[in-house]
C-alpha cells in the first residue's frame, strides 16, 4: 500500500494550527523577499501527524525496530 501524497489528502479549508494575533508591530517585507504564489496543502492537525506518523513507521527506526551495528558479531 502506498502512502498518498500530503496533497492528496488536502481539503480546502482545513488548517493545523490557529496561530494568535500578532502583539507586534507588523512591518513591511523586501519585495524579493516575497513569494506570489506559495502552494501549501489544507490539511487538519490530527491528519497532517497521522500521515506523518505512518510515513515514520515504514522506515527502519532504531526506536521500533532492533537494530545492531554492522559491526557487531
């Protein structure tokens, strides 16, 4: 089974996060500094750490896996 792509599973309107009003004065960007089109997936915060979460466990980890050196008899 492949894991589908974190665009794939991306619905419009979902967020991650709710991030606080800034309570710092905002000031102005170089231009080039400044992107025009940034395309980043819609996605809710319990999906984005699922997916994330099952891309985590199809690699060999030494924090689920037992591992011994290559060196070891």
């Amino acid at each position: 089974m492949t894991e589908p792509l974190i665009f794939e599973i991306s619905h419009p309107g979902r967020h991650a996060v709710s991030l606080p009003t800034c309570d710092v004065p905002e000031t102005e960007l170089p231009s080039d500094c400044l992107r025009s089109n940034l395309p980043l997936p819609e996605i809710a915060e319990v999906d984005l750490i699922r997916h994330y979460v099952r891309l985590s466990q199809a690699n060999f980890a030494v924090d689920t896996t037992f591992y011994r050196s290559a060196r070891a008899p």
